[in-house]
C-alpha cells in the first residue's frame, strides 16, 4: 500500500504509513517543509520543561466549554480502544495538552516524548505530528512512524481531528496517540466522529433562545452523528450550522451568514412553526435551496421556569435549559416539564435477572428515604443509567439529575467543578464566577461517578457539605444551603482504599447508606432480553432490524469486559452497516471483534459461520517472511485500485496464504476477504 512521505535520505521504511493513514498524504509534505522553516532538527529532543500550574489552571479555565463537552465522549472512545497500548488526548486551539486518557503501558513511553498535560504540541514547537498539524491544516489525518519530523516521535502513531465550536472556529483537537505498530486503520474514523460528536454536543448548549433544525436526506440518519444541524434566531436569521450541515446545505460557514431560513429552507420562519405545532410532531420533509428535500425535526430551548424564581439560586447562575419539539414554544410562555416514563425508569431495568431484581427491590425501599446509595460494579455495567433511574422513579425526578465524573476530571479543575468559584477566586476565573455541581444539583440528585477517584484532600470538604448541607465556593465569604439526594458509584474496592489510606472512612460511612452491585454482562441470565432491548432502543422510525440465532449464540458466549459500554456501541455500528431493515449478521460486526471471536472464544466458530467474512477451509498461520515489494500505484490511480493491486500482489507473494498476506498488509484478514469478490480469481 502507499508509502511514508520521506522528506530527508535517511528516514527508512521503518514505520512508513499504512494504507488509509492520512486522507492526503502530501499534507505530511508540506507540514515538514514548514517545520524546517519553523528551525526545528529532526535531532531535538524532546522539551520536558512543562508550563508552571497556574499557566496549565489558566488554559484549563480558558477551555472548561471545550472541556465540559469533550470530557464524556473521551471516555467512550478510550473505552473503545483500551488495551490498545494507546491514549486518548485533548488540546487547546494552540496545541496545549489539556487532559489524557492512556493505557497504562503507554503511559511511560509517552511521559519520555511529553505527551502529558500541560505540554505544547503545536507544529512551532513538535514540527510534524498529528495535533499541531491538524490544527494547522483543520483537517483530521494521521501522522504516522516516520512521518513525524522529530525523530524521537517515530515510534508513534497519532490520529487527530479539530474540533470546531459552534461559531466555526477551531476550538482544540481531539487525538488517539499509540505505539506505531499498533497502528489501526479504523483510529482515524472512531477520532473524527467522536470530534463531531463533542461539536453536536457544544451545539446543544451554546444556544439558548435559537431555534434548531435537525435535518438529513434521510429521515433514519435525525438524531446520529451525521446529522445536520443548522441554528436560527426567532426572527430567522442565521447563526450557526454543524460541519454535516454545511455540506448538506452545499455552503461554507462564511457564506451562511449572509443567509436566513426562509432562503436556505424555502418557507418563512412562522410556516415552520405552524408545521411543528402539536405535542410530539413527527419529521417533515423540506426542501433545500439546492434543491435537496430533507427530513427535519425543530428543537427550541426554554427556561425552566423554577431556576428563575428559586430564592438561594446564587448570583451568577444561569437559567436551566430543557428542549421541546415543538416549534411554536418560542412564543408561547414556558410551561413546567411534565413527568414522563424513561426508559432509563428503575422498571425498565428490571429484565429478569435475580441479581438485577434484588438490587432494584433493594433501591424501592429505601426510595424517598433521605438514604445514600452506592453503587458498585465492574466499568459498563450501567451503573450511571442505574443512578438515573434512582433519580427518575424519586420524587425528586422533575429537579435536576446532575452528575459527576470523579476520574475525567482533572485535579486540578475538580474543586471548581464542585463547589463552583466567585469571580477573582483565582487567576483567569470568569467574570461573575460559576456554579458548582453541588448547587447546580440543588433540590434534585447528585451522582458522584467514581467516587473512588477523589482526590483525597477533596473528600474532606464532600464530607463536610453531605454532613452540614450547605456550601462554600471558591472565594466566597459565605455558604449556601443545598438540598441534594447523593448517588455515588465505583468499580474500585474502596474498603481496600481505606486500608491503605487512599479514602476517608468517615465519608465511605457516610455515603454507604445503601450498597449495592451490579453484576457483570456475562454473569446476567437475561442477557438475550437485554440485547434485544437495546437494539430497540437503536433502531427507530419503525425499523425492522433483527439479529440472527448465530449472532446471539457468540454473543452469548464472549466474556464482554466492557459490559454494557462495548456492547452498546457494537450494536449502534451493526444497526448502521444493517441499514432501514434486516437481520445483524457475522459480516455486520466490526472487524477487530471478529479477530477477536476466531481466538478468544471457548470453542471456535464454526467454519459455516465464518463463511460470510472469510472461507470456510482454516487458513495456515505460518507467515510468509518474503520482503514486501513496493505495490504499483500508477499516477492518477484510485486509492481503491491501489489497495486492490496491493493485495493481489501480496497473495500472489505469499501463495494464496491470506493471513501472511494481511500481516504484510497491516491489515487484518477480514478486510482482504471483504474485497475477495473484486480481487482477481488467481490469488485466492
């Protein structure tokens, strides 16, 4: 496949890039020529001398929007690549590490490059890598082996995206950074939806009297990632559109401004009002200036109408936000939220399983009860949809559920975050100050996630708060009384913590009031009603998609470490390959659990099963050690027709030995089979 970028002689093939690592290669070439324009030696070392705290608090303070957003989806995309010798990290727009998630084998190795918080990674100051030069360039590639400039970087392989806020401005940059041989060609893919995500994210938030249109060409595709979203004021005048947006509506963000509703979608703002009336409309098609028709749905957020009236709602605080579908809630009065059943309700949850039943058994009598509730668990077992369930069958449901993740939050920022701050409270605090989480939870439910993740100077000042009910913020001469529920939950041994002295016992004591745990997926006897519960939850617009006996049967056999987490998310990915209808298939599962089926399963597949992904006949897993050529890759080549004619040759090399080939390859067998029907019949 296609080779590394070599801009000096004595760069080797050590690490060249893999097919598919950066969708424009020569964007590595013009990055190293401005590196050495920038003075930098492909010898340097790297600069370990980081930033003094109050320079990394400022940065941290500057991007808690950015962070706010960014923090839960790094810690679903680091879920999805665990144990990968990798890490997950978050800058600022300059380039400046802002928070980290790694493998704990990785982590050394990239303390020896900087790769910490706090460290810059800009072009000016890296040359060549994945962050400072997708910042540059404000497009998502990777930067992989020896494409780097600096030489002690060339062990790594770095996939990054910008993030772009709301108003189209490069915001920071998302980055999975890892050994360069674990290089993964799906990386770069997981990085730029989860960059996208954190960008429909900021979009929710950012606009608290605009009126958002939710569009796509498809009506299944409202309310994914793909999603359009394009932003108006009452009026109808353009504010803002998400980067799937731009390109449906086929205009730049700079053009759009010159835009309003009524000429990008066809009708004056008040038609769409009327054709959103009504409780709970259902999508509507319009057509676009280009003449594209899209499904549409409308959001408009109002104000709680109790954060206005609350008598101890601290000055600074700004009103709560809850959506609506219906688009003439912009100029009728806010009308108080009426309760509903969530899914998430503590009924729902009660599929079967005794375990489960207990629990929740458990939780109904203490409901009401002033009583703290921990919970216990292995990473994805649901202990979060568990809280929120707790909170939505409580009488406390029409307040707020307000939660806290103990580990994503950096320690530095997790008193703030807590507690909030008054303005002047330290340096770069933002005019009026902030609420904490603990106010903001005032009258509702506080969830400390990770409870066994706070830091142990924090867990004092949390004691003393749950004991007294009232709070202090930073810089403030006085404390505040709150009135908050407290659910917490943790996969660590706390009593373990205690014997060593990492956690307070007094406040193990005092949030202990009930304990209870959750089991583990593969320990659960409902397991099939579960899995088919959230494929329901996936599947919408009255989608028909089923999944087949085979399917279930390895489901029901894998070990899952990531619980409910990994599960979900291969669903969500097999809905989508599935499309409006039919049955999940082997062929419809990612291709890393797959691999991972052939050798990590008690009994092996059954070689019937693996006829829809590869052939039936075992293949020999002895490797080839033949040197790769160089593929032939004619000038003005599809990279299609590249990948094709690398493959050939390597079968043809390795005699039809596939998995040889693919290890050549640095691809995994099941991508080679998956193109077995437009390879050339020789080779196989």
């Amino acid at each position: 496949m296609s080779a590394g970028i070599h801009t000096r002689p004595d760069e080797g093939r050590v690490g060249a890039a893999p097919a598919g690592a950066s969708p424009n290669p020569d964007l590595i070439g013009q990055s190293h020529r401005r590196s050495q324009a920038y003075g930098i030696t492909a010898q340097a070392e790297p600069d370990f001398s980081s930033p003094s705290r109050g320079v990394l608090n400022d940065a941290l303070d500057e991007n808690r929007f950015l962070f706010q957003h960014a923090a839960p989806v790094m810690e679903t995309l680091y879920d999805q690549i665990v144990n990968t010798h990798s890490m997950v990290l978050l800058t600022s727009a300059r380039g400046m590490v802002l928070h980290s998630l790694g493998d704990t084998d990785f982590l050394e190795k990239a303390s020896r490059v900087a790769l910490t918080p706090g460290m810059d990674w800009s072009e000016q100051t890296k040359g060549t890598n994945a962050i400072g030069t997708a910042l540059t360039e404000e497009e998502a590639l990777t930067v992989h082996g020896n494409q780097h400039y600096l030489n002690a970087n060339k062990f790594l392989t770095c996939s990054a995206a910008p993030i772009f806020d709301p108003y189209g401005q490069v915001i920071g940059a998302l980055d999975v950074t890892g050994d360069h041989r674990s290089f993964h060609q799906h990386t770069l893919a997981l990085v730029r939806m989860s960059a996208q995500m954190i960008e429909n994210h900021m979009f929710a938030d950012i606009f608290p009297k605009a009126i958002r249109i939710h569009f796509h060409t498809r009506s299944e595709f409202l309310g994914t990632l793909v999603e359009g979203i394009a932003v108006f004021s009452p009026e109808g005048r353009f504010i803002s559109a998400n980067r799937s947006g731009q390109f449906q509506i086929g205009l730049p963000f700079a053009a759009l401004k010159a835009h309003t509703f009524s000429s990008l979608f066809g009708i004056p703002i008040s038609a769409l009002f009327e054709l959103f009336s009504g409780a709970m409309p259902n999508p509507k098609q319009l057509v676009l200036h280009n003449g594209v028709s899209v499904w549409c749905r409308v959001k408009v957020k109002t104000a709680h109408p109790w954060s206005a009236t609350r008598p101890d709602a601290p000055q600074g605080q700004q009103a709560f936000t809850a959506e609506t579908g219906q688009g003439v809630a912009a100029h009728a009065p806010a009308k108080p939220p009426v309760k509903k059943m969530q899914l998430s309700s503590l009924q729902y949850l009660d599929t079967g399983d005794p375990q489960v039943s207990s629990v929740i058994h458990k939780l109904r009598m203490v409901s009401g009860k002033d009583i703290p509730v921990m919970i216990l668990g292995e990473t994805g077992t649901g202990k979060d949809l568990l809280a929120q369930a707790i909170h939505g069958d409580s009488d406390r449901s029409g307040q707020p559920f307000v939660s806290v993740n103990c580990a994503s939050i950096p320690e530095t920022l997790i008193e703030s975050e807590l507690f909030g701050y008054e303005e002047g409270a330290f340096t770069g605090a933002r005019k009026k100050g902030a609420i904490g989480k603990i106010l903001q939870a005032h009258g509702g439910t506080l969830f400390l996630d990770e409870i066994g993740d706070m830091p142990k100077h924090l867990q004092a000042r949390l004691l003393r708060v749950l004991q007294e009910r009232r709070v202090s913020p930073l810089g403030a001469g006085k404390e505040v009384d709150v009135d908050v529920a407290v659910v917490c939950a943790t996969h660590k041994n706390i009593k373990d913590m205690i014997a060593r002295g990492d956690f307070r016992e007094d406040l193990y004591y005092r949030l202990n009031g009930l304990v209870v745990r959750l089991p583990a997926l593969r320990e659960r006897t409902d397991f099939e009603l579960v899995v088919r519960k959230i494929l329901k939850a996936l599947c919408e617009n009255g989608e028909q998609i089923g999944i087949s006996p085979e399917v279930m049967n390895i489901f029901k056999r894998y070990h899952w470490p990531g619980n409910f987490r990994q599960l979900h998310n291969l669903m969500r990915t097999a809905v989508v390959m599935v499309g409006c209808q039919g049955v999940i298939e082997l062929s419809h599962l990612p291709d890393d659990f797959l691999e991972e089926l052939e050798h990590g399963l008690p009994n092996p597949i059954p070689s019937r099963l693996m006829g829809s992904i590869g052939p039936a006949q075992p293949l020999p897993d002895e490797p080839n050690t033949a040197p790769m050529p160089e593929p032939a890759a004619p000038e003005g080549s599809r990279l299609e027709d590249v990948a094709l004619n690398a493959m050939a040759q390597m079968l043809r090399l390795h005699k039809g030995n596939v998995s040889a080939a693919a290890k050549a390859l640095g691809v995994s067998r099941n991508t080679i089979y998956r193109k077995k029907d437009l390879l050339p019949p020789d080779v196989l």
